[in-house]
C-alpha cells in the first residue's frame, strides 16, 4: 500500500527519500515519485514501476544545501497507475504526497473546478494541493490554509505537503493512515513505517489520528510522546538468500522460538502484557481479521475451543465493520494482523471498543494503530516480515493463539491440564526448521505443477485453515487458480470438479483423523484428480508425496506441513519467473478498506 517519507535537513534529499522508498517497497506499490525543495527550486520526478525508474529519471539531479524533500509509493485506488497519477502531485508553488483515500474529494474538485484551478490526474490527491494553494488566497499564513484545508478533508490520510511560501518547512497531517516524524544528527524524517528510519532517526513520534501541523529543522522537541528509536538494519537483509519469503520461512524456527521467550515456561504459561486485563468474567471469543491473519484466527478457534473450552466465533474484519455484530460485553475481542495498520481490522476494533468489549490485538508491529488503539497486545515477535506474502507472521500468530488458549486453560483449570502442551510447542518449533532434502524434492515436484486448471488445498480440523493458507500463498505468488476446502466439504460440490486437470494438495496428518480424510482424498483420487499428499505415512493413493517428519502430536504436523506448502508455492512461483517478494496486485500494508 502506499508509502510516504520526508526529510528536512542539509543532507542529499534525493537520496535520502529514495533510499527511504526503497525501504516501503514490501508495501506493493506501482509508482513512484519525490520532490526537493531547495535553494527556492521546486523539483519534482516520478516514474512508473520500480522505484529503478524513478531513479533513472532524477540521475542527473542532485541538490546540495538545506533544503526540504518529500517522497512517496503508489498503489491505485483512483486512477490507472500512470505517471501522471503518481505522487507527489502539484500546484503552482507547492506540491503533495498523501496516503489513504479522500472520502469527499468528488465535491472539492467541483469547487475547484468553478473557481478555476485546472487538474490533470485522476486521484483525489490533487484536490489537496489546489485546495491548500486555493485557501491560502484568504489566509495569513501557509499554516492557516493547511489547517482550513485539512478541516475540509474527509477520510483517511497521511499528508505530506511542501511549498514555495514556506521552503524550510513540511506541513503534515495524520488521520486513519500511519505516519511518523524523527530526529536524527543530520535532520527531521518523515515516514508511514519505522524501516526507513532505522539507522536515521535515534528519536520519534508516532503521529495520532487528528495530528497536523508544520515541522522545521527545531520543531522536533515541541511534539509530545517522543520515543527511542532502536533497530537494526541487518534484520530487513535477505542473508543470501534470493528472496525474503525464502529468508523469512528459513527463519521461522527461530523467531517462533521468540515468540515463546518468557511466555512458556515448565512451570506455566505467562502473559504478563495481559495483567492489567480483567478475564475472569469472559464467556466467548470473537476473533476478527483479513487474509492471511483470518487463517490464523481460524486455526486459533480450534486451539481456543479445545483447550481453553471457551466458545469462540472468527470474523473477517471487512464483513465484521457492516454486519451490525450483535456484541456482549463479556466476549473478549482479539483482532490479528501482521502490520497493525490493516483500516478494515482497525475499524473492527474501534467498533468492539464501542460495544465495551474488552480488546487484545495480536500483531507484529509495536506502536501501530491496532496496538495502540486495543487494551492490551499480544507482540508475535516475527521480525520485519518484507515478503509480501506472509509465512513467518502466519507462524507466529499461531503460536501465540496456541499460548493464549494454554493461558487462559490454565487460568481457567490448571496449568497440570496442560503442561504437556509446552513440548509438543518445542517439538513443533524444532519441526519448522527447513529439511533441505524436503525443499530440494518439492523443488523438482513443482515443475509438474504448473498447468492444469486449478488446485484444491483440502484438510480437516485445524489443518483446514492450514489449507485455506496453503491456497492463498499458492495464488498469490504464482497467479494459479487455487482454493481451500474442509476436506469432507468435497462431495457437496466441488468434486464436480475433480478430473485429470484437476490437482489436490491433501494434507494427512497421521494425529488427526487420518482414516477420514484418506477416504475423501480416495474419493479424489476415483475421479482422476492429481492427488499431491502430505504425510509422514506413504499413501498409495497419492501421485506425488511430500513427506513430513513423523511425529507424535498433529500440532506438530501442523506446523511442517505449514513449512511445505510455503516451499510448494514459492517454488511453483519461481519455476513460473514471478516476482515472488512482491506479488503483482498486491500490498503488504492494506490501509485503505
Ligand atoms: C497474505 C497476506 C494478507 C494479509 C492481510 C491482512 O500473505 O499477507 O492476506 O494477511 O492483508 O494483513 P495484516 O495481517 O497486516 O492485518
């Protein structure tokens, strides 16, 4: 999804705000553009594409001294991806960069329209800046046409704004849409993420929804709840490997082992981020989410009813926000999401605050708007997760649902009920450890898995959701037909599609039901379709096996059948020359609903 950054200082802009770019890229994105303003000059480029593009188009400019700057990725909402489309976006005197979607700017541009300003994109961007120069004709101050200006936006947005009238300053505004202000040694950044602030900053300010202002190189220290920046770039690095999906499911022995770190222990499960939350009236669970994270919480429902015993519901957050939920005070809410900016799981959590639910997020990101706005947060503790396709995030939000429903098991019975759980987590853990025989065997199956007209994922239980995910990463990175199903599910309607075109990832876990499933993948397999099983058991049914390690408790089936069909779809994507770490279509912060 879009991404902003800016700078104020002496330092090469130019550099700078491409630099910060290229470290939104995981967002999606699909143009690009900066402007500099120094030494009086307003300049701008922007290109489609890559932010290589971009860079080909400024190579030859470089500005030296003081000077403002602002930059920005586009993912199109209103209007085509097109040069003229892409930020930042222009007045006479000033320019623009804006992140979320401009709910009323149809009537603004209207009454720009009248009295004479000329646009030339189709977004509702560009309403901005005419709307700012347009106020400024009444105004005292290029801070009292933003103000008025801002006060005429509806919707969400992070707003970047520079101008001739005031060429030391940039003028922000934040509401519904991350965005951040920091200091560093050699000047004030602006960005809609931590990542390009890493190694810049050592100080920020996460901006709140209602935020505006004008910033200059000493306006920092008047800006309330400043906070340390600490981090590391060699953690946003792909370690030799090619691509970050790649990288991020290699790592995810290790930061699940993270994610357990104080939280799991011989002597109970602790979850001290939730102490100042009273449970001890909860009757029900409400999990709410989209994509890759609703899989999560899916899988999370299972955990939560069979452990912990407490009856648990799963929304999707989209469908959540207009449903007019019926909500009980005494349902705990838990949003999931990976990035914690995701505006539908945002909107979902604000309603659930509404009704007087209790809320707890699980996400990945510290500081973001769903921490900030839920009670209490449950970090996964993945990492910078850069491919836009989630596996890790997947991993760790799992887990934590796993430690949660053992949590609250104990608090509700005993840890004694339970206390077998923490090696089955340990072995689970040490079973997403890639075997490199295993990638190397689904490395060479993948090739025979790159026609045919469509996949079904199917399993049962909690390996449904592992299904549902298995497809969603298949499609997303390799653009193939695929979806998931409850592997009993077949029969009522979907099997009218099964023949030799059609292929059937069938996950088997030995643990779980083996016996019922081995009859619907029979049923599959008696009409022709492709069968590709997972099992640590041979099935004689199968065309193709992908073998899991053998083991004793299907949790830990989960999770390295979960390793499997990551490498099954990133693999069938590489075979296919697609761009795996960023998906065409896709966003990795979706901030717009
Ligand atoms: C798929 C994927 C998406 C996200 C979804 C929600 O690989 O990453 O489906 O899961 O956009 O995003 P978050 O988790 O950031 O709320």
């Amino acid at each position: 999804m879009c991404g902003i950054v800016g700078y104020i200082g002496n330092n090469e802009k130019k550099s700078i705000l491409i630099n910060g770019l290229r470290e939104l890229e995981y967002r999606g994105y699909d143009s690009a553009g900066i402007s500099v303003l120094a030494e009086g000059n307003l300049n701008i480029f922007k290109a489609v594409g890559k932010i290589i593009n971009l860079e080909r188009k400024c190579e030859s400019f470089s500005s030296s001294g003081f000077g403002v700057g602002i930059g920005h990725t586009r993912w199109a909402t209103h209007g085509k991806p097109t040069e003229t489309n892409a930020h930042p976006h222009f007045g006479k005197f000033s320019n623009v960069v804006h992140n979320g979607i401009i709910e009323n700017y149809q009537s603004i541009k209207d009454m720009l329209i009248k009295k004479g300003y000329n646009f030339i994109s189709q977004t509702d961007t560009e309403v901005i800046v005419h709307l700012f120069e347009s106020m400024l004709e009444s105004s005292i101050t290029p801070l009292e046409a933003f103000t008025k200006t801002i006060n005429e936006l509806k919707g969400a947005y992070a707003i970047l704004l520079i101008t001739q009238k005031a060429p030391n300053e940039i003028f922000y505004a934040k509401n519904g849409s991350p965005l951040i202000i920091g200091k560093g040694q050699d000047g004030i950044y602006f960005s809609s993420s931590d990542t390009p602030l890493i190694g810049l900053a050592t100080e920020v300010c996460y901006l709140k929804d209602g935020d505006f202002g004008v910033m200059d190189l000493d306006g920092f220290a008047k800006l309330g709840d400043i906070k340390e920046l600490s981090g590391d770039k060699l953690s946003s690095q792909k370690d030799g490997f090619t691509f970050f999906m790649e990288k991020e499911i290699y790592e995810q022995h290790k930061v699940l082992l993270e994610t357990m770190m104080g939280r799991v222990g011989d002597d109970g499960f602790f979850l001290e981020e939730l102490s100042n939350i009273d449970l001890s009236n909860i009757k029900s669970i409400r999990l709410c989410a989209c994509g890759t994270s609703y899989h999560a919480a899916l899988a999370g429902s299972y955990m939560l009813e069979r452990i912990a015993k407490i009856s648990t519901k799963v929304e999707i957050a989209s469908e959540f926000r207009y449903k007019e939920p019926i909500l009980d005070e005494n349902e705990l809410f838990i949003s999931i999401s990976q990035s914690g900016e995701t505006a539908d799981t945002l909107e979902a959590v604000k309603l659930a605050k509404k009704a007087k639910l209790k809320t707890i997020s699980i996400c990945n990101v510290d500081n973001s708007s769903i921490v900030r706005e839920s009670d209490a947060s449950l970090l996964t503790r993945a990492g910078i997760e850069k491919g836009v396709a989630s596996t890790k995030a997947f991993a760790t939000q799992v887990m934590v649902l796993w430690i949660l429903s053992c949590y609250l098991a104990q608090k509700r019975f005993s840890f004694a009920e339970v206390k077998g759980q923490v090696q089955i987590m340990l072995n689970a853990i040490k079973l997403t450890e890639v075997n490199k025989k295993m990638h190397e065997k689904i490395k060479r199956l993948s090739r025979r898995y790159l026609h045919g007209h469509g996949f079904f994922f199917i399993g049962r239980d909690i390996f449904y959701p592992l299904a549902l995910e298995g497809a969603l990463k298949l499609k997303e990175i390799s653009y193939l037909h695929a979806e998931g199903y409850p592997s009993g599910e077949m029969k009522h309607g979907p099997i009218a599609l099964a023949d030799s075109g059609l292929f059937c990832v069938a996950l088997m876990p030995k643990n779980l039901m083996y016996d019922k499933i081995k009859s619907n993948v029979e049923e599959l397999s008696a009409r022709d379709a492709m069968i590709c099983a997972l099992s640590s058991e041979y099935y004689e049914g199968c065309d193709d096996w992908i073998e899991v390690c053998d083991s004793s408790h299907y949790m830990e089936e989960f999770f390295s059948m979960m390793i499997a069909l990551q490498i099954f779809a990133l693999e069938i994507a590489i075979r296919l020359g697609n761009d795996v770490d960023m998906p065409r279509n896709l966003a990795k912060s979706v901030t717009v609903e």
